[in-house]
C-alpha cells in the first residue's frame, strides 16, 4: 500500500466513522431521550457532523466517505480504479465500527439510525426522492470541486445540502444519499427490509450526475481549446 493509498484509507475510514456517528448517532440519541429533540436536532447534527469531516479530511481524500460519490468521482476520472479498494473498505470499515460504537455509547435505540421510509409514502415516490436526493448532493459535490474558489465554503456546501434533503426528505424516504451509512446500522440492527432502496438510489444518483459533469466538462475543455 502506497503512502498516498493509506492516507486516503485512513481518512475515508475516521470521516466515515464520524459521519456514521453524527448522522446516525443523532436519531439514537434522541430516540435514547425519549424524543425531546425531534427531527430538527437531527437535522442539524448532519450537517454539523459532515461539514467537521469534510473539513477535516477533504485535503487528504476528498471526503468521499459514500460509495456512492466514490464511484461518481471514478466515472469523472477524480479516483483512479487502483485507488477505488482502498475507498471502499475504508467507508465499510469506518461505517461498521461507527454503528457499533453508537449501539455500545448510545444503546439500542431507532434500530441504530438505520434509514427507512414512511409507510404513507410509495416506493415510486421513495425511489424518486432518494434519487433526487442523491443527485441534488452529488452536484453540489461537483460545484465545490469544479470551482477552486468555493474551496473554503466545501464543508458548509455539503453538510447544508445533506442537512436540507435530511430536512425536507427524511421523513418521507429516508434521505439516504449514501449505501453504506444505510448498510451497517441496518445490518446490526437487523432491520434489513428497507436496504434493496438505499443500496441503488445513491449510485443511481450520483452516476446519473458524474455523466452530465463528464459531458459539460468535456464542453468547456473543447470551447477553451478553440
């Protein structure tokens, strides 16, 4: 493993970690209170959650810490294939020791954060939301990257836009946007049912914007050219 591949496994494995705790965590802990804080808490404690990771380990593996967004940034030639294992079993590992660290801090509460959608709502309006979701936080993840200048705004742009789907999505779909923070606290937890819709949503999501950002990009580098 080469200097460069372990400090993106060990960044992607600690942000993951904290987005698992952050994210997940904050629907453990109100439920753990009974419910005091409600969904607003929550809602804030994403973004809080992501912007400090973000921040804190952008520099050093883009904070992917989504396979999801993993696999977008491969499609757009941001992640070469040779770094896409390191990735990947960092997210895993991170999100697993981030659930189970919830359940042994926080108890075994709201099946340990895992995401799932009202009853009241459809699975075509579910699949329509979590793909949405996962391409309005796959293009806000491109403006940052494409435009250099927004570099410090980065944390802010991608904790507010998690927090804004969490805020207007989360209590119809889930507001997933990300297969893995779904996968480990629904794995421990057992609450499995709901996991076929955040394990495709996101890359659909996110595939579908790393193609649009390939083609524009494409565009401007030819207009440049010319």
């Amino acid at each position: 493993m080469h200097s460069s591949n372990k400090i993106i496994f060990i960044a992607e494995l600690i942000g993951t970690f904290g987005l698992v705790v952050a994210a997940a965590g904050s629907m453990v802990y109100d439920a753990m209170l009974g419910g005091i804080y409600g969904h607003y808490f929550v809602v804030a404690m994403h973004f809080i959650g992501l912007a400090i990771v973000v921040y804190a380990f952008g520099k050093y593996s883009m904070a992917h810490f989504n396979p999801a967004v993993t696999i977008a940034f491969f499609i757009t030639k941001h992640v070469k294939g040779r770094q896409l294992p390191y990735y990947f079993a960092a997210q895993a590992i991170g999100a697993f020791m981030g659930s189970i660290f919830v359940l042994l801090v926080m108890g075994d509460y709201a099946n340990l954060g895992t995401n799932y959608p009202s009853p009241t709502s459809t699975v075509e309006a579910n699949v329509s939301y979590e793909i949405l979701t996962s391409i309005f936080l796959m293009g806000v993840i491109y403006i940052v990257v494409h435009f250099k200048k927004l570099g410090k705004l980065t944390g802010v742009a991608i904790g507010g836009i998690i927090a804004l789907d969490v805020l207007f999505f989360g209590l119809v779909s889930g507001a997933s946007m990300n297969p893995i923070r779904s996968l480990a606290p629904a794995v421990i937890s057992g609450v499995t049912g709901d996991l076929w819709l955040y394990l495709t949503t996101p890359f659909i999501g996110t595939i579908i914007v790393a193609a649009i950002y390939k083609v524009l990009s494409g565009r401007t580098k030819n207009i440049s050219t010319h």
